[in-house]
C-alpha cells in the first residue's frame, strides 16, 4: 500500500488524513504530543460515523479506513518511506520552513512535499528544501471532508510533474483541482473572501451596522451558507487573524486588518473551538435572526469581490471560470464573483465602487483598473454579451 503523511493533526491536518485514507493510502498523522493525535482520530471516527449515517461511506469501508490510519509523534520515522507529505501546521512561515528543512531531508528525493498552506509563499517555503520543484501548494477548505476544492498552487521553483501529481492527487481525494497560476498571497479563494471579510468588518467598526445584522443579510440576501463573522468562527479566528496578517502585509490598507479580529484573538477567543469568538457558540451555532436582513445592503459586498475578482485577472492569477469554480466549490456561494459582476452589471458595479470610495476613501472600494477598462470598453456584463465572459 503506497504511504501518506500529513503533519499537523488539527482541524485541517486529521480531515486531510481522513481523505488520504479514504483514498486508499496506509496514512500517518504527526503532531507533537499523543492528545492532539488522539483528539484528531476521535474526530476521524466521528466524520467517518457521519458519511455512514448519510449513505456515502459503507460501514466497513469506513472500517478499513480507520485501520489505514496511524498516528506517531516521530516525524522522520513516519515520512521515511512516503510518497506523499502534506503540511498542515499553523499558519506561521518560520514553522513551515523548519517542517520543510526536516521533511527535505527525511524524505525520499522523489516523494511529494504539500504544504496546506491558506496564504504564505509557496516558493518561500519551498526554499527550504534542496530540491525545490518538489514542493507545491494544495490548499483545502474547511471542512475538508465535506469541501469540494482544492487550489493547487505553484512555487517559482515547482516543476510541471510535481504540479500534475498534486492535480491527480486531489482528483484522488474525491476533489476538484484548480490550478493557481500565480503564487500570490490568498491564491484565489482567500483573496475574495477577505475582501468581504474587510468590508463587513469597516461597516461594523464605522457603527453601520452590527454582526447579526451583517450576517442576516450576507445570509438570507447574499444567500450565502454561512454569515461572514459565522464563517470566521467556524475557521476559527486565530486561522483568520493569520491569514489577514499576511494579506494585510501583501496588499496593504486594501487588506486591513479587522481590530475585533485581532482583539478577541488577543483574549482567546478563537471562535467554535473554544466556545466565544463573535458569536457564543456554548450554546451551538449562532441564531442569526431573519428579521435583521434588509438592515445591510448586501451590494457592498458584491461590488468589493467582484472588483477583487478583478484585481485576479488584472494579475493573471487565474481565468473567470476558475475563479467562479473555486469560489463555488470552495466556500458554497451560488455565484462566482465574476458571473455575478456580470449579472449585475459591471457599470453598476463600478459606480458603486467609486461611490463608496468617494465617501469612505478607503483602499477596498478603489476600483481595480481592470474593471475601469471593460467599462471603457462597453463591456458591462450579460446585458451587453461581453463582461469577463462573452456571451453568445
Ligand atoms: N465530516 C462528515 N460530516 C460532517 C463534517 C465532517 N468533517 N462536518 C460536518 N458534517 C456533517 C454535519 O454534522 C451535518 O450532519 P447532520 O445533518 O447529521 O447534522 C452534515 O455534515 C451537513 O451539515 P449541514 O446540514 O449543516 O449542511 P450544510 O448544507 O449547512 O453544510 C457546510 C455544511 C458544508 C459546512 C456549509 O455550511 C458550508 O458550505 N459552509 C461554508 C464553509 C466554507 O466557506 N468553508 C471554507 C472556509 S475558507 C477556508 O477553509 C480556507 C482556509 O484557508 C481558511
């Protein structure tokens, strides 16, 4: 049986194991201490109860499953003899270089290095190990056993074999790769979800609105399946602050971190995991009152993914149907941000824009050029045939 490893058996880290497993690997699972492992195969045995509850896994399967599973707390000994490696360790680039330098050397020259990382440099990480085109990104979603998307991600160093494997790999695993073109802070997914991340959180720091009322309407208008300060407390909020540390460091003001976020991080307060966050989650997910939805436009949180969808393109990140997919399959949204930019109107979308950043003079609302440009152009979506898609 060919032989996996995840390093890092956290929320991310045991829900990959889980998959790897399912996919036919004998898998190991490190982390530092026997608890955190225990804990992570309590939580493999529950998932696993779940898909048998719901028809998806055959009791025995999810039998065998957990038989394919080990765990140990010695790193070199487990990745030895791997083909596959993946890093699911806190979000902090010092610790992944310091998991890379041991796996580079503890490793076979061939075997695959993946690093889970939501928003650090892949080629940076990659420098730790002696042969750079070994290491690649591929960034799962919460929850990963129930998330379709996987962003693969190239370094600088990333040969096109390594990029395929990890491609194959997710396919594998039940997933949909896509292909980040550019090893860009956020890739594609956590770009356009911190960008409304940003946005919801200036609208509460400015008074205009509070968390219930923007998770109302992010929920039962936007139709998204969670609200944006719920999402953050399932992710929980130390991933969060991380993630928002290094996009803030990459794109500046456009990027601010939300001071709430950082405050509650600061007090403990890490969301579900530990029972506060946003929201009290002692008493189970939040009750997000219906009556509260019309008290925010939803619009703002449109007009900003749909400009950062833009800022994708203009980079050459990935095209609009790869950023619609991720989105879609990645965070559960109807739309992609391009399909709706389209929908509503990319002149609209832009008046908005410059509206809010008439008024608010906030980084954010700065219309991308991109978008400038098509509007220029007479390309405003659907109802001109051409937008970031050409209609027939
Ligand atoms: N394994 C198996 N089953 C699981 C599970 C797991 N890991 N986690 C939850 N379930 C179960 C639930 O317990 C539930 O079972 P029940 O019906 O018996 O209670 C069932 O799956 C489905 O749950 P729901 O009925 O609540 O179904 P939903 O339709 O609400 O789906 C969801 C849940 C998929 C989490 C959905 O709410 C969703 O898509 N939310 C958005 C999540 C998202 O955006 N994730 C991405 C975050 S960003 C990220 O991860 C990037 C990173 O870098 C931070």
């Amino acid at each position: 049986m060919e032989k996996a490893v995840v390093v890092g058996a956290g929320a991310m880290g045991h829900g990959i194991a889980q998959l790897l497993a399912m996919a036919g690997f004998e898998t190991w699972l490190v982390d530092v201490k026997e608890e955190i492992l225990d804990k992570a195969l309590n939580q493999v045995r529950w998932s696993l109860g779940k898909l048998v509850e719901k028809g998806r896994v055959r009791e025995e399967e999810a039998k065998k499953v957990l038989e394919r599973m080990k765990t140990t707390v010695n790193l070199e000994d487990a990745v030895r003899d791997a083909k596959v490696v993946v890093e699911a360790v806190p979000e902090n680039l010092e610790l992944k270089k310091q998991v890379f330098g041991r796996l580079g050397k503890a490793t076979q020259p061939n075997t695959l290095l993946a690093t889970n990382t939501s928003s650090l440099s892949i080629t940076e990480i990659s420098k730790a190990v002696e042969k750079p085109e070994r290491v690649v990104g591929m960034h799962f979603f919460n929850p990963p056993v129930l998330m379709p998307l996987v962003e693969v991600v190239k370094g600088e160093y990333t040969s096109d074999e390594v990029a395929g494997f990890a491609m194959d790999l997710a396919r594998r695993m039940g997933k949909t790769p896509i292909l980040v073109r550019k090893d860009v802070r956020g890739f594609i997914v956590n770009r356009i979800l911190i960008s409304m991340f940003t946005e919801v959180c200036l609208a509460v720091c400015r008074g205009e609105a509070t968390i219930e009322v923007v998770d109302a309407a992010v929920k039962y208008k936007a139709g998204l399946p969670m609200g944006a300060f719920e999402l953050a407390d399932y992710i929980g909020l130390d991933v969060a602050y991380n993630i928002s540390k290094v996009m803030e460091e990459a794109y500046g003001e456009r990027a601010k971190v939300c001071p709430e976020l950082e405050k509650l991080v600061k007090e403990g307060k890490l969301g579900q995991k530990t029972g506060k966050g946003f929201y009290d989650w002692s008493v189970g997910y939040p009750r997000i009152p219906f009556k509260l939805a019309d008290k925010y436009d939803v619009w703002r949180i449109y007009v900003v993914s749909v400009n950062e969808a833009s800022w994708l393109l203009k980079e050459d990140v990935a095209t609009p149907q790869d950023i619609d997919t991720a989105i879609k399959l990645g965070t559960s949204w109807v739309q992609g941000p391009c399909e709706l930019g389209d929908e509503l109107g990319l002149d609209l979308v832009l008046s908005r824009l410059r509206e809010l950043h008439m008024k608010y003079k906030e980084e954010i609302y700065k219309p991308c050029p991109l978008l400038e440009e098509y509007v220029g152009r007479g390309w405003l979506g659907r109802k001109t045939k051409r937008g970031f898609y050409i209609y027939e």
